[in-house]
C-alpha cells in the first residue's frame, strides 16, 4: 500500500508540544505534486515561532525518506493562523497532555481537575502561544495555549 503525501506530513509533530501534529494544529495548509516535486504550505502559530525551522527540517526528513528528493517548504503568514484551525483531536490531545486547549466560550478549566477556579499568574508560558495558569480548587500551575 503506497502511503500519500498527506499522510506522510500528517506524521510530523510539532517540536514544542510533541502530542500534536503539524496537521491537528492546523498548521499544515495544502500539498500539491507537480513532476515529483512536492510544495508544501504552512503557516506558523506565531510568526516568530522558534519551532518554525525544526518543522520544515522535519516536513523535508519525512518527505525525503519516503522517496520525495524534491521538496520545497512555502511558509506563509496570511491568512494569520488561528485556534479555530485546530481540530478537535488537538483539543483533547492537549488536555489530555495537561495543557488546557484554548476556549473563547465560558472560562479556563484546569486540566488536572476540571475545574473553573483558574487565574492567569503570566501571559507567556512556556512558549508564547500559551499562558501560565493556576488553579484555585487543586493548587496545580498549568499552561493555557491561548485563543488566537
């Protein structure tokens, strides 16, 4: 069975949050194959994402193991990325990581303990996309990947 482009990139990870893929994120725009060269499009979460090289190295490694020897990554910033991109399987991977996925609807709930008693101690987390929560029913510090 000969395994698709699509499939291959829906594959690679994102670097910063190793539970999602580049797919579930959203970050990963179209593909097409002209003559055995493969463009890839992505748009980054942020534009100045530190991860940004690591994921088209990776786009390249994958593509290039499964045969492709032309590749090409179109890293695009318009339209802007947004959490509305990502699927439902990258909200639950990330509260199941313990990262509470973003919400514009009702408040932060605390991937520990499911509760709403949360409050932001800092806007950056551990990367910029996400907040440095706390909850106030379990006491526990969490990351909030924030609505964009």
């Amino acid at each position: 069975m000969t395994v698709s482009v699509e499939e291959l990139l829906a594959e690679v990870v994102d670097p910063e949050i190793p539970v999602l893929t580049i797919a579930d994120l959203g970050v990963l725009r179209g593909v097409s194959v002209d003559d055995g060269h493969v463009t890839v499009t992505i748009t980054p979460t942020y534009s100045g994402c530190p991860a940004l090289g690591v994921i088209e190295e990776d786009i390249v490694a994958v593509l290039n193991a499964a045969g492709y020897d032309r590749v090409s990554v179109n890293t695009v910033y318009k339209p802007a990325w947004t959490t509305e991109w990502m699927n439902e399987d990258a909200r639950r991977k990330l509260d199941d990581y313990g990262i509470a996925p973003p919400t514009t609807q009702g408040p932060v709930l605390c991937p520990q303990c499911s509760e709403a008693d949360t409050s932001v101690v800092s806007l950056f987390g551990s990367t910029a996309c996400k907040a440095l929560m706390v909850c106030g029913s379990c006491g526990e510090p969490f990351d909030h990947f924030k609505a964009i």
